[in-house]
C-alpha cells in the first residue's frame, strides 16, 4: 500500500462517480463508463449488477490495464474479479453503504448482494 496514493484517494472517495476506461475486447478502442464506486487503501471497488454480461466486464477480463478518472484526478491500474470472500465482505457493505444508505443489521440489496465485485488496483505511479 502506498500511503500517498491512499491519501490522495481518500480525499476523492466522497465523489459519486468515477470514469472507468477499459480497451475494447474486439475493437481495440477505448470504452468509458460512468460508475458508483469505494475506495479502500489505493483500491478502488465496483459492482457489476450484470455480471459478466456487462461489456465493461468482458472488455477488463480481456484486457486488465484501464483508467479511472475521479474528479479531474485520473488514475491506471490493473482490473481484477475479486474471488476472495474477506476482500468481497469490504466491498459489499461499503458500496451499498455509500449509495442505498444500507447500515449494519439491515438486509443487502439484490444488486448489493449478488452483482459482481470488481477491485481496481491502482499504480502508485500515479502520485
């Protein structure tokens, strides 16, 4: 973890959006998306509610160097589908948290529960 890119991130977490930038699995061009996102240490979290059936996903499976742009800050890092049940039990909470106003004790969303969790690492090259 790098501390200066976490604590550029954290001040940028209050944001409700992001612009992820994936490349075109067929095309080859650039493909960007405004979407709801959390920030832990210098990872950025996503859900995908379609799944694997959202291009955005199929294009960062292909090719898992993307962008993000939050604010005027723009960032590179490597995609991933997060598998790991620790990393997923973050990720839920504090994105149905930030945007459903879920709190603890209170039942997840569909989206909240069973969308995909995808985990943006960021490069500390970027500070």
């Amino acid at each position: 973890m790098n501390d200066k890119l976490s604590e550029r991130l954290s001040k940028l977490s209050k944001e409700e959006y992001c612009y992820l930038t994936t490349t075109g699995r067929k095309s080859g061009n650039p493909h960007e998306i405004e979407i709801w996102f959390g920030i832990q240490d210098s990872s950025l979290y996503l859900l995908s509610g379609g799944n694997d059936d959202s291009d955005w996903v199929k294009n960062l499976r292909a090719s898992p160097n993307v962008t993000v742009r939050i604010a005027k800050q723009t960032f590179t890092g490597t995609a991933r589908i997060v598998r790991n049940i620790q990393e997923e039990s973050l990720a839920r909470p504090m994105l149905a948290a930030k945007y459903q106003n879920w709190h603890e004790g209170q039942p997840f969303s569909e989206w909240a529960r069973d969308a995909w969790v995808v985990a943006i690492d960021l490069s500390s090259s970027d500070i």
